[in-house]
C-alpha cells in the first residue's frame, strides 16, 4: 500500500466527525485535495448549514461515470475504554486503530489518495466522488446530495459504496428506520392509577406489542441474510420522575431493519394504528387527551439484489469473486439505487470492528482496497 493512502487516512481519522459535531473541517481538506487533481466540486447543507456533503468530479462530462461514496461522519467514542486516543490514527501489528478506520474513512481515504493517478489518467467516463453526513444517524445526509445531482441532472452510472465488507462484493442489504415514539399521559398519585394516565404502562404495551411484531416477522424468511428476517426493537426508553408518581410522559426509541424487497414501513403504520386503536382507549376513558405519538427519526431503503446490476457486474469483474453477498446493514446503496444509479458495496475492514473501542483496520485491507480502485480507474479510461 502507498504511503499516501496511508498518510490520507490518518488525516481523515484525525478529524473528530462524530455525528453531532460539524464535517465541515474534514469537507474543506477533501475538496481542496480534489480541487488540486482538477475536480469540479458542489455542495449540498444540512438547514442548519454545519454540515455538508460534498460531490466532486474528475474526467469528462457530468453526466455518466462511476461513483465512489462514503460517509464522513462516525459514531460516538464516549464510555468506550480504549487503548489509545481514537482521533490520533496508531499502527500496531499491521493494523490502523482509530475511530472510522474502519468505518469508514478507510476507503475514503485510499480513494482521496488516488486522485493524483485519476487526474493523469485517460479517463473515458469520469470518477465521481461523494461524500455525506450523518449517515451514521439513518442516511439523512445523502438524500440531499442526490435531491442536488437530479436538479443539475448529473446521472452518473454506478455507485460503489466502500462500507466495510472485507472487500467482499455485496449486492444487498436491508431497510431500516429509526423511530421515536411519545406517550403523553396526565401526573397523578400511584395509589390511584384510575385518576391519571400512566405513561411508562402506556410504553411497556407498545413495547410489548413491538415485540410480537417481531417474533411474527421472523416466519417470513430470506435465507440470504443473517438473520434472515426483518427485526424490530425497542432500544431506549426514559421516563417517569418518581416511583409514586404516574408519569407524565415516556418516550421509547425504536427501529426496523427490514428485508429490502419488503413492505417494511407498514410496520410504522401498523404500530401508529395498534397505539390508537388498542392502547389508548383504556387510558382515555380516565384522560381524554392522553395520547401517543410516533415520529420516523431516520428512514432508508434497502438495496434490492439486482442480477443485472452494472454495478455487481463490474465489482464482480475486477474483484475477481464469484459470489455476491448481503448484509444486515444499512448503507447509501440503497438511497442510490432508488434514485436511479445501479449500487454495489465493497469496502476495507469488517463490520465487527465498527463502533467498538479499538477500531481498526488491517492494512492489508486498505493495500486490497487500493488494488481494486486502481482497476476501476483502469475501466473508467476503457
């Protein structure tokens, strides 16, 4: 592997973009090392405008081409016990530690490193570079990018997302949405339920109906996937202000992660419906305005396998690999794919090592990682 991949990124992994900081600081060094190789750069903002993504082109025209997306935001390191400072990159035994290493300034930054090489290369079809945020959060950045690329009607052909896969070829992955749901009852003494409404009791019957939701959705299966089929649950909850108190209000924090050529926002409606139809009235015959109220935080497509994808072809072609995979994941893939650009996922490092303490990425990844983009150039130039 080049010492430029390698030194870019470090310097990505340096950039603390843990989802509610800003990007910006990482999207100003990116576009000034593609504005360097000649690249033609347009942003799109969050509304608050401390976030961006970035598009970037390299070669001949807008429209066509072969895109290469990341995102730049990673997760959280607050109360993991790591070994060394996670925003300080660290080689040790043929691995890059460092929060996103592997998920996934890895690829984003060999593909960076690369720019010198795609500049000076005979491209026929241009090399596109996107680049997003908050994806981390339920893929709320890259709608915007690709809202952009449709008002200036760049199309481009493909979309390789560089999530880690081991450099594995993945054609598929699931859908998922992330959701909060607010049960808003009235206070009152727990020696008389009667004279208020619970809303700590109305959460646990929403709970508990969300998890017969998704033990009945496990005999619809797709052996494809691990596991294979769509999960739902509740993963927060808070609450109440004291134990002899009937609490005001509870939110539970919830999500799906659904099989990717299913109907899977039926489960938000369906819940909204169960809430109104079965739980409420019990507790509005003591509160009339007792209510609950669902509201989807994040919500993304699944990646849908598409035997005749141009994508898996040509990620098959210069991979080498026989097989196409799926994962349980979310991703842009399936954003892209909606949007009309034919999707395939192939990135270094392993979904095992994303979010923990100790993150890495074993550098013979990224030198596998390098080899592949390197023979993606060579067919944008074919």
């Amino acid at each position: 592997m080049s010492r430029a991949a390698l030194a870019l990124v470090g310097e990505l992994v340096s950039f603390d973009t843990t989802s509610r900081n800003s990007n910006l600081a990482l999207i100003d060094y990116a576009q000034a090392c593609l504005e360097d190789g000649g690249a033609r750069c347009r942003r799109s903002y969050d509304r608050a405008g401390g976030k961006a993504n970035l598009f970037a082109t390299i070669g001949p025209g807008e429209t066509d081409g072969f895109v290469l997306s990341g995102h730049t935001d990673v997760v959280p390191v607050d109360g993991q016990d790591w070994s060394s400072d996670p925003f300080e990159p660290e080689i040790r035994d043929g691995r890059l530690y460092g929060r996103g290493t592997a998920d996934m300034k890895g690829f984003i930054g060999v593909a960076l490193s690369l720019i010198p090489q795609i500049a000076a290369a005979p491209l026929r079809r241009p090399i596109h570079f996107a680049l997003s945020y908050d994806e981390e959060l339920g893929c709320r950045g890259v709608p915007a990018l690709l809202e952009d690329l449709a008002a200036t009607e760049i199309r481009p052909a493909l979309a390789v997302i560089g999530e880690p896969t081991g450099m594995r070829i993945v054609g598929a992955h699931k859908s998922g949405a992330v959701v909060r749901t607010c049960c808003h009852g009235r206070e009152g003494h727990s020696s008389a339920p009667d004279k208020g409404a619970n809303a700590v009791m109305m959460a646990g019957e929403f709970i508990a109906y969300l998890a017969g939701v998704g033990r009945a959705l496990r005999d619809d299966v797709d052996p494809a996937f691990d596991p294979p089929f769509t999960t739902v649950q509740a993963n927060m909850i808070e609450g109440g202000t004291a134990v002899n108190v009937l609490a005001r209000e509870a939110v539970v924090t919830w999500e799906y992660r659904g099989l990717p050529d299913r109907d899977s926002e039926r489960i938000f409606r369906e819940a909204c419906e169960h809430a109104e139809r079965e739980i409420l009235p019990k507790y509005r015959r003591h509160v009339p305005d007792a209510r609950i109220v669902s509201e989807l935080r994040a919500n993304y497509p699944g990646l849908v396998l598409d035997p005749a994808s141009p994508a898996v072809a040509l990620a098959r072609e210069i991979s080498g690999a026989n097989d196409v995979g799926t994962v349980a994941y979310g991703t842009e893939a399936g954003l892209f794919q909606r949007a009309g650009v034919p999707s395939v996922i192939c990135g270094p490092g392993s979904i095992e090592q994303a979010h923990r303490a100790d993150e890495f990425v074993a550098l013979a990844q990224l030198e596998a990682c390098e080899a592949f983009l390197q023979k993606l150039i060579a067919r944008a130039c074919a």
